[in-house]
C-alpha cells in the first residue's frame, strides 16, 4: 500500500522505522511520542542554567529600574550618567566597607606558637645577643616542633644554638607543653642603613594534638635606632670670601668591637678649596679603616670659599654623610646639614682676554686685562694678582704668573695686566686630554691694614677656552729598522755611481684634537728615484706624480693621539739614489718641501706644519747614524 507523504508533517529525528503499513506506522508513533515528549515545551539545558545563573542580576535590575525612573529620569537632564555615577560610587563604598571590615574586624587565624624577638631595636655593627622566644599558645602539647629561619644578608651571625642545623638554617625543638616556652640565642651583628629594618622570616612546623600538621610564619623585625659610629662637627659661624676657616669633624666608634670600615662623605659648596687637613680626601671622600672600639678621632680642615653661590642668597649649605661598610655596601648612618651665613669681601675683580678671543694656539702669547675695584671702606695693602697654569702649556714651564703689589684706597678702582706664552710643542711624554680646554681663573691675595695678619683672597669668574691641536708631523729616512732588521739595499755609505735604497717614514701626531681633511705632501729631491714600494697605517694609498715628482697621501679623520708619541697613523715608502762624482763627500738630499695641513674639528682652525728635509744622514737610526756621506 503506497502512501504520499504530507509536506506539513514534521520528519522524526533519531532512529528510523521502516514499515510499509501506514496503519502500523501510526501506531507506533503514538507509543513513541508521549515518551519523548513535545520538542516545543521540552525544557532547554543551557537555557536553564543561564536563567540560574542571571536570576540575582534580573533580581536587582527590576527595584534599580524603578528607583532610575522614580528618582532620575524626570528630574534630570543627563539621568543615564548621574544615575551610573552614583551607582558606581555605591559599589566602590561598599567594595572599601568590605576591604576595611577584613583588615581591622575579622577574626586573626588562629597562631599556635608566640615567636618573638625580647629585644627587638638593634644598633648597626655593634656585637649583641638575637633572642628569641618561642611560647605554645595552646592548651595542648605540641610535637615535632621545627623552626626554618630566612636570615637576610646584614644579619651577621657569629654564633649558632648547637641544634642549629647552618645547611638547611633549620632548629628541632622537640616538644613544647602547653603554655611553654623556649628561649633561642644566636650572637652576632645587625648592618644596614639608621632607621631602616631588617626581618628575620621564620617558618615553623608542628604535630598538634589532633594529629595535625601545622604550618606557621612569623616575621620579627629588627629596626635599626642607633649606630655604632657616632659622627658630629663644627662649623664657622659666618663665612667670608676667601678668608681661611676651619671644619672640625669628630667621630668615634661607640662598640665593643672593631669597626673594620667606614666613609664619611662631605658635600662642601663647589667653589670651596681645601688648604689643608689631617686626613687626605681620597675621590670626595675620606675612608676611616679599622676604628678600635671606644676610639674617639677628629678631621680637621682648613678651607675657604672663592665667591658665593649665587642660588643661596647669603647662605652656603654643607653636608656631611657617614657611612658603614659590611659586605661591600656601604650603608648611611647619619646626614649633617647646616646652613652657614657667607659674605663677600669687598674686592671685585674680572678679566677678559685682549683681542677677544675664543681659542689659543700654540707658541701664542695671551695677555689678559683685569679691572678691579675696592668696595670697602678700609684701605687694602700687599695686594697681588696671580694666574695659575698647567706648566706643559707654557713655553718656559711657567706654573704662576703675578703682578707687582699694590695698595688700595677704600673705593679706588684700576685695571692690570697678565700675559703668558703657550708652548709651541709637546715634549715626549707629555698628553693633554682630548679636546682639552685651557680654565683661566686670575686671583688677588691681600691684607686689610687693620687686619694686617689675616690673608684675603678674591676670584675672577672662571673662563674656559679651546686650544689649537698641536699638530707635529715626524718623518725620518732609514736603513735600518730600531730592531736592526734591513730595510734598505745596496752600498752604505752610498758609492758613487752605485744604487742605494732608503725607506721612509712619515707619521703625524695630534694633540689635543681630531684633525680632518689630513693631506701630506712631499718633493723628490733630484737625482732621487721614485720605486714604488708604499705603505700606510690608514687612509688613501700614496700617490706619485712622475711630471712634479711630489707624492700626496690623505687621511680624512686622524684621531688625537696621546702627545707626541705614536702609536700614530702615517705613511712609507722606499726611494732610491745614484750619487754622481759631484756628490763626493756630501750627504744627498732625498725628500725636500714636506708639509702636512689639516682642520681641527675642535676649534675649526685650519693648520699646516712641516718637517725638514730629509738626506742620506740618516740622523734616526742609530745602526747607519754617520754613514751617510758618500764615498767612491
């Protein structure tokens, strides 16, 4: 029997039954279907678990969405944002009831063992006793007690409870009764900075007596309130321009034991100049080794201030640090700081250079103009103007260069004048730093008449200025190498009618500065042949004209060097020479007109130097030195 299938039904998902008699099919579907239920009102899991899951929000949305149109969305303009503004503070106040409530009201978890340190404050580098106590808090026994101890790095342990267990930094105490309590002692030393504290971390593990594994951590701190090196000072009470005074620091280490190493920093106005103390200060500092305990020292300085601080209005601030080393690292014990009255002396002085200029070249001489002025009303005497230099930048290893003495009416004003040369060249051994300038600060020393014992100094404001590179070109013709070994062939002395070939060398040197665009040049003397062996350290390859019979080398940067000496960058090269009969008994020339010019990237300053001609004489090696005059 064939039946039409009917376009509205709905096909059956899952298992198929195959049968031919609809009646039959009809049948069964009316079994199967009250089982499985109506697809449209069957309960959806997922669905399920998110309306549980959002029933608390739908709970809370509806009363907010009456409370936003009864209180907010008639009454305001922008309801939406003030409405979710107070909302969000609502949240943040409770969220900040809740967070204050379980800091300061719950209930602290429960601590079986009371681990305490009986005393706690410490004084830094100083020996003492690190006790501590272990009380059970319970009203049980406690077992298998262990305590594992975190002890930081300047906590310095001397000694160790003898069931101290150093690998594992572990102690068994056993048992514990209730109520009871056990004393531990280490002996040693606390470090760190004043004020700071250190922590002592200790794990602690037990039985109690329900059989239960116990787990506890107890921190114990030590601040450190005292040190062992006690610092203090004196100071003047006012402060005058270039009048000597005296700082007085005293310290003493107040232990029982020796302090191995401590630093005390001072931090004095820059234009201060030490004269003079007991102790040398050794990079900014003064470094005090090996205090015996209870020693009780003093630094004494002498010192006075060439001008004032113009940031200070009349007051200099000073400031000394001290410090204890352990370990390496140095740690701040105490700060003084005090702020001193300061005045000026009376005498202004000045300077400026003739002919305004910005940088000075070698083998120049500079003269500076000071203008002056006595702006008390005492008369000066004795009064002497000095400029200080670096004596390998003079031509006569000038250090100090001076005036005549003069004296001053109260008021009087007037001009002098310092002059001095700079040297030409550096002498071997000799080195500025690179892209040095030369500081020019002129000074007056005098005498008020009636204070005719106390010694006065003023200070012209310092000026800096650039120095010209010295540069030097080094050449030299040789046989030999300075190990002896042979460079040059043929006869030596040179035979007439006889080929001899020499090498040479030409190296440059820069002192203070980089020189660029470098360019040599150099004149074949005649009867002087061109072989074509080069070399160079840097820069282009040598070239030969054959029509000038010059040879060019260029180098576009040559560093500084240190002074005149090489390591240094330059050329070499051979030439050879026939001497005819009219060269009898003479010493030919090889190389003639040699020059080497540049740019100072320092200055800006173009230069241009020379070197002497060079013959068979050979004046630099000393194995051919006197064999250069040639012979039949």
């Amino acid at each position: 029997m064939s039946s039409q299938k009917n376009p509205q039904e709905k096909p059956l998902v899952g298992k198929v039954i195959e049968t031919t008699n609809l009646a039959k099919a009809e049948e069964i579907a009316q079994n199967i279907l009250p089982v499985l239920g109506d697809n449209k009102n069957r309960p959806n899991f997922f669905i399920g678990t998110l309306n549980i899951t959002t029933a608390p929000f739908k709970a809370l949305a509806k009363p907010l969405h009456r409370h936003y149109h009864k209180k907010y969305h008639s009454r305001y303009k922008h309801a939406k944002k003030i409405f979710a503004l107070d909302l969000a503070l609502v949240i943040g106040a409770l969220g900040l009831a809740a967070t204050v409530f379980f800091l300061f009201f719950a209930p602290p978890a429960k601590s079986y063992l009371n681990i305490s340190l009986t005393d706690s404050t410490a004084t830094v580098g100083a020996n003492r006793d690190f006790k501590i106590s272990v009380i059970n808090n319970t009203t049980d026994n406690l077992s298998d007690i262990v305590l594992s101890f975190q002890i930081p790095k300047n906590i310095f342990i001397k000694e160790y409870p003898t069931n101290f267990d150093l690998p594992s930094a572990s102690l068994k105490l056993g048992s514990l009764a209730k109520s009871a309590t056990q004393e531990i002692i280490f002996k040693g030393q606390a470090w760190g900075a004043l004020n700071e504290t250190e922590k002592i971390l200790i794990r602690g593990s037990f039985i109690t007596a329900q059989n239960k594994k116990v787990e506890q951590l107890t921190t114990l701190d030590i601040p450190l309130t005292k040190t062992s090196l006690e610092v203090n000072w004196t100071l003047p009470e006012k402060i005058i321009v270039g009048r000597a005074f005296n700082i007085d620091i005293n310290y003493q280490n107040n232990s029982g034991d020796m302090l191995s190493k401590a630093v005390i920093i001072p931090d004095f106005p820059k234009d201060l100049t030490i004269l003079s103390g007991t102790k040398d200060l050794s990079q900014g500092r003064w470094v005090l080794q090996n205090i015996p305990a209870g020693k009780n020292e003093q630094i004494k300085i002498t010192a006075y201030l060439n001008s004032l601080t113009a940031s200070q209005n009349g007051w200099e601030k000073l400031t000394l640090q001290s410090f204890l080393e352990f370990n390496n690292q140095q740690n701040l014990q105490k700060t003084l700081l005090q702020n001193v009255p300061a005045a000026d002396n009376g005498l202004s002085l000045q300077f400026k250079i003739d002919d305004k200029k910005t940088f000075f070249k070698p083998g120049e001489t500079i003269s500076l103009t000071l203008p002056y002025q006595n702006k008390t009303n005492k008369e000066i005497k004795d009064l002497v103007f000095t400029l200080t230099l670096p004596p390998i930048l003079t031509s006569k290893q000038v250090t100090t260069v001076f005036s005549p003495k003069i004296s001053l009416k109260p008021q009087e004003q007037g001009e002098t004048k310092l002059t001095f040369t700079l040297a030409k060249d550096l002498k071997p051994g000799e080195e500025l730093t690179p892209n040095f300038s030369l500081i020019l600060r002129p000074s007056a020393d005098w005498y008020f008449v009636d204070e005719p014992t106390i010694l006065y100094r003023s200070f012209a404001e310092a000026q800096q200025f650039k120095i010209s590179t010295f540069l030097k070109l080094h050449a030299e013709s040789r046989y030999f190498t300075e190990e002896g070994d042979q460079l040059g062939r043929g006869p030596l002395p040179p035979r007439v009618g006889q080929t001899t070939k020499y090498w040479i060398n030409l190296f440059v040197t820069t002192s203070p500065n980089s020189v660029k665009g470098v360019q040599l040049r150099a004149t074949l003397a005649p009867g002087v042949s061109w072989t074509g062996k080069t070399i160079v350290t840097e820069g282009e390859p040598i070239k030969f004209d054959p029509i000038t019979r010059t040879i060019s080398w260029k180098n576009d940067l040559v560093e500084a060097t240190g002074g005149d000496t090489c390591p240094c960058v330059g050329a070499g090269f051979e030439l050879s020479i026939t001497p005819s009969i009219t060269d009898l008994g003479l010493t030919p020339k090889l190389l003639d007109q040699i020059y080497l010019s540049g740019t100072d990237i320092y200055t800006n300053e173009y230069l241009e130097t020379g070197a002497s001609p060079l013959t068979t004489s050979l004046t630099t090696d000393s194995y051919a030195k006197g064999k250069g005059q040639v012979r039949e």
